[in-house]
C-alpha cells in the first residue's frame, strides 16, 4: 500500500473512533494513539510506517504540537498569578515527580536524572481536557475552576524547563561529531531571537493591515527558521516552542486569534494525528499484556502524588472534597508528556517497556478522569448552580 492510502484510513479510522470517544469527553486526538498502539501489535503497513517520509510527517506533527503549546503560553499573564497558584503548582507537580521517580528508578532501574525527567514529563496537568468540563457544570469561575486553570497555565513554565531540561540531556549523551561551541551558539541565538520578539511588538502591529494569508506564511517562516537554527544544537522540539512563545509576543492579539485558528487546523487536522499514530506504534503491548501491574502501579503511585499534593496545599482553600477534586483532574495528562516521552524514546534515553507504560498510563487516565471527575463533580454539590459551594 502506498502512503496516501495508508493515510486515508488512518484519517478516517482517527475520525470515526474519535467521535465515540468525544461521547465520553475524551479528546478524539487520541484515537490515532489508540490506533498506533493497536498497530504496533501487528503492522501490515510496516514499509509505509517505518519510511522516511511518515517519519517527516510525523516530526512535523510534534513539532506543530510543540509550537501550539508555545502559542498559548502567555507571559504576561503567567507574571499575574498569585502566589499561592505558583507554590501549589510546583508543590503538586514536585511531589508527584518525586513519587514517579522513585518508582521508576527501583523497578525499572533507571539512573535517578532519567527517572526524574520521566516522573517529570508524566506529573504536568493536560488542563485542556478539564476546562470543557469545567464549562459544562459552570464552575469555571469557582474557586476550583479558577485554580485549575490557574495550575494549568503555570504548569507551562515547567513545561518549558523540563524540554530545555531534557534537551541538555539529550546533548550530554549526544554523539562526538557535533560541535559544543554550534550547539550552544544555536540554542543563545533561540532565546534571543525569542526575547527580541517581545522588543519589536510596535513592529508587529504593521501586520494588524496584511491578510491572514500573508500573516500565516509569515508564522510558518518563522517556524522554520527556528527549526533550522535549532537542528544546529539537536533541539528542533525546544525550537518549536520557542518560536510559539516568540510568534504570541510579537503578532497583533486581534490577528493572533485568527491565525491561531488557522494554524491549530493545519496541526490538528493533518500533521497531529500522525503524530499520535507514530507514537503509538512505538508502544510495545506485549510487555504491557505481560505485566499489567507495572501500568496500575505507575497510575496509582502517580496519581497518589497529584491527589496527596493537592490535598495538602489546597485543602484550606478549597475545602477537603474541592482539594480531592482538583488532585484527580490535575491527574490528566496531555500531548506535552507524550511529546517528550517520544523525545526521550527516539533519542534512545528509555527503552521501549518503560515508554509503553508510561503511554499507556496516560491513556488510562484520559479514560477514567474525566468520568470521574464529572461524576464527582455533581455528586459532591459542585455541579450546575452549586459550583460556589467549593
């Protein structure tokens, strides 16, 4: 089979199982991680999956998804949050880390920076599953609401720091050919060219009178530009954020919201979805049917951590059932944690039984969190017209 019939059916398999997924408030980009997952038991399609064109499309993908992220980082209002919002991030994120990697280092024996990052990647929040949710029951504006979102936006900081985080590692066991002095040259002339897009906002205002087609091309070229520098350092992934980051300070707010737009279609209805897919292939469901408690002892002891920290550093705030609740939705994870758990599987830093967990975990939890979290947001008095009561 060629590549565009093989795209075909993963196009319109990602779409039919995405929609009964929505029924069940998962987000029907993972159906083509589902897929991948299926596949990798067994793969018909191996030739066009294992080519260096899939492989681009699917680069391409998490690059997308990594600008998006960046897209949606914003500084200003990040340097707003109060201080309680930032202790308790790190707080419940750290705790959480600290559990994982714990785990991670004494059953699969991973050296303790390797198990940390991993623990890492896993404990930030996917708050794009929760705030649908939220709207639903009309408990954006609650307390609970408003310090999940709250969470979730300073979670990107961390976010930002665990891919520097995992790109220097990435560099130390990198191989001898490349050159210290290009790479640190590429990554200091990302962050300036990052930090000069928040100095020439006057200039950016011009594009307020060019057509949305103009604009978008512009957004790409400064996309690819990023990426080209960032290939000098072998940090293309932390080059795509940094153009994200770079492209929300510099673009008009009026025009960024329809470029935004255009840009989340491109990468959400071509190049995400075979992403998704490409991960799920690596996935290894034999060791997964093999040892079914490693995944239910990874979802507890991380899910422990999230449920333990929010407890902790919110109960006061949000009262004991609002502190339980907000642990099990920040227990959700996203496509960042995939993205560098995809990262650190390419580059060779974890093995493929420790990456399969991991994903697998994190399909779990896209399953059950959000039923449960609705359920108990109801039960508990916090549904529609009862939300103030947190």
């Amino acid at each position: 089979m060629n590549i565009f019939l093989f795209l075909s059916l993963v196009f319109l398999f990602t779409f039919l199982l995405g929609r009964l997924m929505e029924r069940i408030r998962v987000p029907w980009i993972f159906s083509a991680l589902i897929i991948g997952a299926l596949l990798s038991l067994f793969n018909p399609f191996s030739s066009v999956t294992s080519s260096s064109t899939f492989d681009f499309l699917a680069n391409m993908g998490m690059y997308f998804l990594l600008f998006i992220i960046g897209f949606e980082i914003d500084l200003n209002e990040l340097k707003k949050k109060s201080r309680f919002i930032l202790k308790t991030t790190f707080f419940i994120i750290l705790l959480e880390a600290l559990f994982g990697s714990m785990l991670i280092h004494f059953i699969f024996g991973y050296e303790w920076i390797i198990s940390f990052l991993v623990a890492l990647s896993f404990a930030t929040v996917g708050e794009a599953v929760l705030i649908p949710i939220l709207d639903e029951f009309k408990a954006t504006n609650t307390k609970l609401g408003q310090t999940t979102i709250g969470i979730g936006m300073m979670d990107d900081i961390i976010e930002v720091a665990l891919l520097v985080l995992v790109i220097i590692t990435i560099g130390s066991q990198s191989h001898g050919h490349m050159n210290a002095l290009i790479a640190l040259g590429s990554l200091f002339t990302l962050f300036v060219l990052t930090v000069g897009f928040t100095k020439f906002r006057e200039k950016g205002k011009r594009f307020s009178v060019f057509n949305l087609e103009s604009t978008f091309l512009f957004v790409i070229f400064i996309l690819f530009f990023f990426l080209g520098i960032g290939m000098f350092a072998e940090a293309t992934s932390l080059a795509a954020l940094l153009a994200g980051i770079g492209v929300k300070t510099f673009i008009p707010r009026k025009r960024l919201r329809s470029i935004e737009s255009e840009v989340k279609a491109v990468c959400y209805g071509f190049f995400a979805p075979i992403f998704f897919l490409w991960a799920g292939l690596g996935m290894d469901l034999y060791s997964l049917i093999t040892s079914p408690l490693l995944v239910v002892s990874l979802v507890i002891v991380t899910s422990a951590g999230k449920i333990l920290g929010s407890y902790a550093s919110t109960r006061k705030y949000l009262g004991g059932r609002g502190s339980i609740l907000l642990g099990i939705g920040l227990s959700v994870r996203f496509s960042t944690s995939i993205v560098i758990m995809k990262i650190l599987l390419k580059n060779g830093i974890i093995g493929t039984e420790l990456y399969s967990m991991v994903v697998a975990s994190s399909i779990l939890f896209m399953f059950i969190v959000p039923v449960v979290f609705s359920n108990l947001l109801v039960k508990w008095g916090t549904g529609r017209g009862k939300a103030n009561n947190i």
